[in-house]
C-alpha cells in the first residue's frame, strides 16, 4: 500500500464501499514480507546509535554520582559520621 492509497483510503467515512478499518489496513501493510525493514536506512540507523550513546552516557552520568555519594558525604562529614547520617544527607535531595 503506498503513501497516496494509505491517505486516500483515511479521508473515506465508513459508509463508502472501499473503507477498510485502521486495523485491517496495518496487516495489509505487515503481512508483505520485508517491507519494514527494506525501508530502514543509514540514517535510522544513526539516529537509533545516536539516541544508545545519548542514553548511555545519561545513565552513566547518574551511576556515576550514586557511587560517589557515599564517599564524599563521608569525607564532609567527618570520619566519625554513622551510617544513619550518612543516609539521611545522601537521600536529602531526593526529598520533595
């Protein structure tokens, strides 16, 4: 089914003869076999790469300051501080 057939067949109201259900014209579409995929290109796949590293390095950036919480509230509050204190200034900021 091309572009043109797809939004030709949108605008018909259910009374025209060629109406077809949203449903039954999606496995029109998916039941051609490779269709999806002869149309994936570089660039969807540079865009899929792109979004990986962003997410990669978002959530690298996030592990990386819970594992350093610890340590340094413990290095601010002195070698003395409990645990308890530790855990109630490390978790202050998530607190809303």
């Amino acid at each position: 089914m091309t572009l043109a057939t797809a939004m030709s067949e949108y605008g018909r109201n259910a009374t025209n003869v060629g109406y077809r259900a949203p449903a039954q014209r999606a496995a029109a579409i998916v039941s051609q076999p490779g269709a999806a995929a002869e149309s994936i290109t570089l660039y969807h796949w540079l865009v899929v790469l792109f979004a990986s590293c962003g997410w990669l390095f978002d959530t690298m950036g996030q592990r990386i300051f819970v594992l350093s919480r610890e340590p340094a509230l413990r290095e601010l509050l002195g070698a003395t501080a409990s645990d308890d204190k530790v855990h109630v200034w490390g978790t202050l900021p998530q607190r809303s």
